[in-house]
C-alpha cells in the first residue's frame, strides 16, 4: 500500500506517493486523454522506459520517449533545446503531459522544459535514484547549467505529482545510492535531531538498504521536504535551509569538473565544511559538528576532496562568487546552531571561511 504525503500550496498542491511496484498507468489514468512526453537519460531508460511507456500505452495513452545523454553535463540549454523539438514532434499541446523519469538531473531538466514549452505544461515526477527521491523531485525547482555555475537558469514550477516507486532503487548503482544519503542526513542535521539520531543507529540496515527502514527514512525526508516547501515555495527566506552544505558543494562540482564527485559526494564535503564552519561563527558544539562528519563516513561519504585533488581555497572562493545564493559578492551559507535548528543567510568573512577550509578540508 502506498504512503501520500501532501505538498500543501494552495492550487498548486500535489500528492508525493511512495510505495513499491505503483501503477503508473492507474495514476496516470485520469490523464488518458494527454500525450505524454517521457523524458529519461540513457542509463535510465534503458532500465526503465519501455516498462513505463508499455504501462501508459496499454491503457490507451499517446506515449513518447524523448532520452537524453547521462551525466550532469546534459543539464544545458542546448539540451533544453533538443527536448523542445521533441515535444514538437511528438504533437504536445498544452493539455500534454512531461513525465521526468530519472535521478535529479532529469527532473531538473525536463521541469524546466515543462515549465516553459508553449508557456507551461503540466509535468510528473518519477525518480528513479534516491537523491531525487528525498530531494529534487519534490518542490518544483527546475534549472540548468551555464559555464559560470550551476543551477544559475530556472524557475519554480510544481509538477502535478510524484510517485515513488522503491522498487525502481533495485537498479541504482551503490554509488549513486550512498551519494542520496548525503541528502538524507541533511535533514537531520537542519530539522530532526531524533531523525539524526535514527540514521547513526541504523546507518549499517541504511547502507544495506533495508526495505522497511528505507521506507520509513524516505517517507520521512519527504514529510520535512513538503513542511518547508509549504513555508516558502519559492525560497524567500525559511527554504533556504536546504541549501545546507551547497554552497561549497555547488563549487566542488564545478571546479572538480562535473563527473569527478556526485552531487551528493560533493553535498558531503560541503557538509562537512558547514558544520566545522558553523562551531567557529554560530556556536554550534565540536561534538555534534564531529558527529555529522562521522555519519558522513560511516554512510560511505567523503568530507573532503583527498590528497590527490590539486583544488586551492581560491579557486573555490571565485566559484562561489558565481552562486546564486551570493549577495554583493558575498556567498552566503546555511549553518548550524544546534542538531535539528539551521541558520539562513550566514555571510562570514574571507579569513574565516578560508581558515576553515584550510584547517578541515585540505
């Protein structure tokens, strides 16, 4: 049986169900009279498109595959583009459905496309990896790439559902799991110090992906997701505290070159970073700061780039000049206070965020 959680925003709410072995077709049914654009990348696809396209089909929904290359690369306007003239291939008008089957980079890219082909269509999220799971999928931010950062074009648009299958986890790499784990413990560290406290007890059933566990941990993560989204859709002030560990985790991608770290391996060290950060600025105590590094390992996580890395403090701090949380060439951090309490819009000065850097992470 399926578990709803409700995205409460007015006339834009939307349900989150999450269960295993879901009916897309029936979800989907009140829909039937929609074509329905897939968009997936090519490792997702190849797992899970003809499965999800045979479902729609056979209930008599136009269906269309639109793939895109794998890799946060892809999340580019050239491939904005691309998707453009699919949906215009494949008839879509604005009772069309954009369904983003994948991991975070797909639901980006295909939301944005949804967001702004002929002006707005409606769009459905089916995440496939466990950061989507627990974290991009649900919320309604969409956005690409450009050279300077990431993330730097967008726009908030909330799909009309999301709809967890757990069983499509059964493929992802071990990697690409435990890079969703960094996300996971996030919310612990900004919301839920009993939840925290959770994933250190049970880190090793977490990391064997324990059916029951994993089911609860999601379902939680996304409980504190649709609180905070409902508080501040469009991230105006209290959202901002999922921006935990992404600032400097922004920065590591794009110095490191996207493909080096996951997001969520380069969440992991920002996390770190944020939270030896947050002892010396906001007072947060060493040993809940140790804690949230330990965790990290524990789950298979890194806390800094490694010996091998040649990646100097300055090249980091002209990166994060480029983030679009920065004000007045000033980036901005969320910190911590104590477990389960964060702190938005900390501007901390240069020798600071370097001594730190210097001191924690090289």
């Amino acid at each position: 049986m399926a578990t709803t959680i409700k995205v409460k925003l007015a006339e834009r709410s939307y349900p989150i169900n999450i269960g295993r072995g879901l009916s897309f077709a029936s979800i989907l049914g009140e829909h039937s009279d929609a074509r329905v654009m897939v968009v997936s990348d090519s490792n997702v696809d190849a797992l899970h498109g003809s499965s999800v396209c045979n479902q729609l089909s056979a209930k008599g929904i136009v269906c269309a595959r639109a793939v895109v290359p794998a890799g946060e690369e892809t999340k580019s306007l050239k491939w904005v583009e691309f998707l453009y003239a699919q949906a215009a291939s494949a008839g879509l008008d604005r009772n069309a459905l954009i369904v983003a089957l994948g991991g975070g980079m797909v639901g980006d890219l295909a939301g944005f496309v949804a967001a702004t082909y002929l002006r707005g269509v409606r769009f459905v999220q089916i995440p496939t990896s466990l950061l989507a799971l627990v974290d991009s999928s649900v919320g309604g931010k969409t956005g690409i790439n450009l050279e300077q950062g990431k993330n730097l074009v967008g726009v908030f648009y909330q799909p009309i559902e999301v709809d967890a299958d757990l069983d499509l986890l059964k493929t992802l790499p071990q990697r690409e799991y435990i890079s969703g784990l960094a996300e996971v413990v996030k919310y612990g560290v900004i919301w839920d110090a009993s939840f925290f406290h959770l994933l250190e007890k049970q880190a090793d059933k977490l990391l064997k992906r324990d059916a029951v566990l994993l089911e609860s941990v999601i379902a939680r993560c996304c409980e504190i997701k649709a609180e905070v989204v409902a508080m501040d859709e469009r991230e105006i002030g209290p959202r901002a505290i999922l921006n935990f560990g992404h600032t400097l985790g922004h920065a590591l991608e794009k110095v490191g070159g996207y493909g080096r770290w996951l997001h969520g391996e380069a969440v992991s060290m920002g996390m770190h970073y944020a939270a030896q950060l947050s002892v010396k600025v906001e007072g947060f105590a060493r040993g809940d700061a140790d804690r949230v590094s330990t965790l990290l390992q524990v789950l298979g996580l890194p806390i800094r780039p490694g010996a091998d890395v040649k990646m100097s403090w300055s090249t980091l701090r002209d990166s994060m000049q480029a983030d679009k949380k920065t004000l007045k060439n000033r980036p901005r951090f969320v910190l911590s206070r104590k477990l389960g309490a964060a702190v938005v819009g900390c501007e901390v000065d240069d020798s600071s965020l370097g001594e730190v850097w210097n001191v924690c992470c090289k």
